[in-house]
C-alpha cells in the first residue's frame, strides 16, 4: 500500500451549516466579559488547523444529535431559529423546542473536561445559555454534552441531556452584564 498526505484537504474550513450575519457575537462578548474579569483564562494558542477540527468535531454533534432527534420526535423535534440580534448583539441559539409542553432552548455541546466538573461551574455556557433564554423569552434549556472523555476514569466518550431552568431575574441580570460589558468596550452602541 502507497499512501501520500493532502495537505490541501487539511485545511478546510468548519462548517456549522449556519452562516453567521456580520456583527458583534454574543460569544465574543461572553469571552471577552470572562477574560477580563480573570474568570478564566486565555485560550491557549492553537493553529488555524486545530481550530477548524475542534469546530468540525463539535459541529458533527450537533448534526448527529439533530438527525437523532428528528428520528425520535419527527415533527415536534426541536428547530434552529433565525439568528437573532439584540441590543446590538449576535445571538444564534442552537434549537428552539416545546419538550413535554415546556418552551426550550437547545443548546449542543462537546468539551474535553470532565463531565464530573458540575454544570453550574461552566460559567461561559451559562452565560451563553442565559443569554439565549433572554431572546427567545425562554426560562428552560435542554443542553445535550458530548463529554469526549467522559470522567476520565477511563476516558471514554460519553452523551448526556440536562434541563436548566433560570430565573427571570438570573436571565435579566446576566443579560444586563453582558450588554453592558459590550457598551463599555465600545463593541455595540
């Protein structure tokens, strides 16, 4: 057997079958907020080629988890809604669903950290999550978790679903962080 690398084929752009409007994201805001607040730390460096895989892989979860859902639900499987833009802002809310007669957001994950780390501690999803409810008048989220590694103890691939539920008053306060985190820094007006 021969083989040879393509390097042309390695550097394809991560497609999330959404093309996001132009404008400021909700996700730079949030990363930004949490940079400097020194609630997290920067991102290590990564080359263009690892962020396009890391995107790939996480994209291909959704659309799995999508297609799985449809299967099971058929027409009253969750949606993706249009991007949204509030106070400025980009938001782009992975599904919109009535599950059990309760309106949620949908949100997709997959992650390298433990799944042992609670939900509550990943306060970037949080935000995120939160922020969604916000604009789609929503106090539920279905968040589905592709853990890559499960609890590490061993390391294997494992999926779980949670509900959230917010308050009203934790969707407004985070929401009211985070447009005025975007107006101080001068990212929306």
């Amino acid at each position: 057997m021969k083989y040879s690398e393509i390097t042309e084929l390695n550097q394809l752009t991560a497609q999330s079958g959404v093309n996001r409007l132009p404008g400021i994201h909700l996700t730079d805001v949030i990363d930004d907020l949490l940079l400097e607040s020194g609630l997290v730390e920067p991102y290590n460096e990564q080359s263009e080629q690892e962020r396009q895989a890391n995107f790939g892989k996480g994209f291909a979860w959704e659309m799995q988890k999508e297609e799985q859902l449809r299967v099971q639900f058929g027409k009253s499987a969750p949606f993706r809604p249009p991007q949204i833009r509030v106070d400025g802002i980009l938001t782009s809310p992975d599904g919109y669903w009535n599950w059990e007669g309760v309106d949620c957001i949908v949100e997709y994950k997959a992650t390298l950290s433990s799944m042992n780390k609670p939900i509550e501690d990943r306060i970037r999803w949080k935000y995120q999550i939160a922020s969604y409810c916000k604009v789609m008048n929503v106090c539920h989220c279905i968040l589905f978790v592709l853990f890559y590694c499960g609890d590490w103890k061993p390391p294997k691939t494992t999926d779980r679903a949670y509900l959230l539920e917010f308050t009203q008053c934790e969707i407004d306060e985070i929401w009211y962080m985070i447009v005025q985190h975007a107006k101080r820094k001068g990212m929306v007006e």
